[in-house]
C-alpha cells in the first residue's frame, strides 16, 4: 500500500522494542536508586540503628546483592516485561507471579502519589499538590514519548543529584566540624534496632529491579542485564556509604536522628549553610527521578499482568510509533495524577515496603529453581535473599506489616475470586 510503513520488529506481536544498551539500563537503575530517599532515609534509620547506622546500611547492601543477582540471573533467562512477576508465574505457578504483581502495582502505585507529592513539597510547599500532579503529567509525557527518551532524562537528572550529594559530602569531610569518633559503634546498638535500619534502608537500593522490568526492552539481555545490575548496585552503594559518613561525621547519630532535612543540617554543620538550598534542588531533582522510574516500572508490570488477562487486556497494547506501552503508562499517569491530588499517602505506604520485600523474597524463591545450564547463582545468594527479605520485612514497625499483610491479603482474594469465576464458566 502507498506510503505504508513497514512494521518493526515487536509492533506485530505486541512486544516492546529493544533498545536500550548497558550503559541506558545502568543509568534507568541508578535513577531509580539515588532518589528523593537519600535526602531523607538516614534520619530515620538513625532513629532505630542509633551508632549502628553503617552495620545497617552493610546488612541492607548485602540482602540487595542477592536480591540482585536473583534478579539478574532471572532477568536473563526470562527477558519480558513484568520482573518478578514473569519469573514468579514461570517458575514457581501463576499465583506467585500473581501475588508478587499486585504487591508491586498497588504498592508502587501509592509510591508515586508520595513521590510526586515529595517534588511539590520540595518545589513549592504552598502548591504541593499542584506541582505533583503537574509533575506525573510531564513524566508521562515523557515515558508516552519513549524509553529512549526517558533514559535522556534520566541521565540528566542522575548528573545532577551526584553533583548535589558531592557537593554535600566534600563540604563534611573536609569541616573543622567533622569528627570521625562520630562514626564509631557505641552501647546504644541493639540487633532490632540495625535490622529495622536495614529495613529502612533497603529501599533505597530497591530500584535495580526496574532493570529487570524492562526487560523486554533491552538489547541482548542474556549479557546486559547481569552486567547493569550489579554495576548499577556498586555505584550506588559506595554514594550511600560515602554520604552516610559524611553525615554522620558533620551530625553524629543523635543530630542525623534528631534531623528534620539530614544533608541540609549536615552542610550547615560543616560551616557551609549556602549548601542547604542546593540541596533542596537536589531533593527535588532526584524525587523527579524516582517518579520517572516508578511510572516505567509500574507500567510495564501493568502490561505484563494485562497479558495474562489479571487487569484489563486493553491495558497490553503497544504503541505502533514509540513502541511503549501507552495507554498502560496512561492509566498508571491518570491514577497516580488523582491520588497525589487527592489523598495524603505519605505517611500510609508503609504496605509498599512490605511488598518490595514480599517482592523480592519471591523473586529469590524463583531464581533456587535454576539450574546450572540456565546460568543459577551460587545456591546461598538466593537463600540469603529470601531470608534476609522475610526478616527485614518483618522488622518493619508493625503498622506497616498489618498494611502489607491486608494488601496481600486483598489481591489473593481477587485471584480466587476470578478463579472461582473461570472455572464455572
């Protein structure tokens, strides 16, 4: 036909595009983990770890690596959109897949709303709501445009919360201020305590598993995936560690606990108060970031459940231009946009930490089923995870396991319901 256009790989069958590279998966990972919660995670890690924030910090790097080899490996044999969710349903049955993705959904879902409020608080307090739901907007205009150009933004965000957070830590460690018996462990630690740290913590490495979500959108992923995820952790870590000790040698773990904003009180207490504005952009900047990879990641897993008919099949389809799951980044934008103007999830998303954990605990029960020829890690790194998982979820103030526990509770219930349904019919 005149002027048709020939169909590239993946519009025919509904599959996404490969496009994205080593260095675009490391940069989508490092966007999701070098977020908004770096601003904010060590005052209340502090809180429960006191002097044993580092151990903390250690005990949550060290159940991510596994979750992230798990991840990594699974990601490789099964290269589709959905992470957990595809490796849970083709390894372990479909109601594991299923439960890992509504945890993931619905717990992300709220995620966004609270990331997107945290930009407007930043940007502008006084129109807080305003400015999140202008945020979700853009972001998904931007991720409806392509995930090419989701990772051009996402560069430029990294580039920039790196520069804020170097900024930050040059200014404590090189501080008259600093004092580095303030990173010593005192009597104060208790094993609760680091665990609960860790449990905070954790989730500031959590965003690797949007490597793997994508995919079915990344360019030979057998070699990609297990080199940019570990990459992506490693960089993160060592940013983590490095402003972990520079706060805690400017604040102590009394001044870290007791703050309200932690690098803005760190660079006022390293004698340099014209930092703390700086770091409120940087906040900012890299809570933007964090919505960015939340909505890709909370799409593409829409999609995949859509596959499989668990939410509306309509919600599967892929763009024939941009190659994106467009109206599942629609319906993902429309929900986060009213609840970020409607409802005060901040400080009720203590369920979406548990699911993570539940997440990746199904996540490293998938990946003890590998064998040696389908690239199995070492037998421990997955029994590690899923251990490490199950007690730092349970570390968790208790208010946020009963809010996991009932959001699990609510999507089994569905499942049998639809089951149910399916089976007389």
């Amino acid at each position: 036909m005149s002027g048709s256009r020939a169909r590239t790989p993946g519009e025919a069958d509904g599959r996404l595009r490969r496009r994205l590279g080593t260095t675009d998966a490391v940069v989508i990972g490092l966007g999701s983990m070098i977020g908004a919660g770096v601003f904010a995670a060590f005052a209340p890690a502090a809180r429960a770890a006191g002097s044993g924030l580092l151990p903390g910090l250690a005990l949550a790097a060290v159940v991510a690596y596994c979750n992230a080899t798990s991840s990594a490996r699974l990601a490789a044999r099964h290269p589709q959109s959905g992470g957990t969710y595809v490796y849970g349903r083709e390894r372990l049955g479909e109601f594991w897949g299923y439960l890992a993705g509504w945890g993931f959904v619905v717990g992300k879902t709220a995620s966004c709303a609270a990331m997107a409020l945290t930009v407007g608080l930043y940007a502008w307090p006084e129109h807080a709501r305003a400015v999140a739901v202008a945020a979700v907007v853009a972001l998904t205009a931007v991720n409806y445009a392509g995930v090419r150009k989701a990772v051009r933004l996402t560069r430029a965000i990294v580039a920039v919360v790196l520069a804020v957070l170097a900024a930050v830590v040059v200014a404590c460690l090189t501080s008259g201020e600093a004092d580095a018996a303030r990173l010593e462990i005192g009597s104060d630690v208790t094993v609760a305590g680091v665990l609960q740290a860790a449990g905070l913590l954790f989730f500031a490495f959590a965003g690797y598993a949007r490597i793997a979500t994508l995919g079915e959108e990344v360019r030979d992923p057998e070699r990609t995936i297990p080199r940019a995820i570990p990459l992506a952790l490693g960089i993160t870590l060592v940013v983590y560690a490095a402003v972990a000790v520079a706060a805690l040698a400017a604040l102590g773990p009394g001044g870290l606990a007791g703050a309200d904003a932690p690098l803005a009180d760190a660079a006022r207490a390293a004698g340099v108060p014209e930092l703390a504005p700086v770091v409120r952009v940087g906040a900012a900047v890299a809570a933007l970031g964090s919505l960015l990879a939340l909505i890709l990641g909370v799409s593409r897993t829409t999609l995949a459940m859509a596959r499989d008919r668990h939410l509306p099949p309509a919600l599967s389809a892929v763009h024939p231009r941009t190659g994106v799951p467009h109206r599942a980044e629609l319906v993902v934008g429309a929900v986060v946009a009213v609840v970020a103007a409607t409802a005060d999830v901040r400080g009720a998303i203590g369920f979406s930490s548990f699911g993570v954990l539940t997440y990746y605990a199904i996540a490293n029960a998938s990946a003890r089923t590998l064998t040696s020829a389908e690239g199995r890690p070492p037998r421990v790194v997955p029994v590690v995870g899923l251990v490490g998982c199950a007690v730092l979820a349970l570390a968790l103030p208790a208010a946020s396991v009963v809010a996991g526990c009932a959001v699990l509770a609510v999507g089994a219930a569905v499942y049998g319901v639809r089951r149910g349904l399916a089976g007389r019919r």
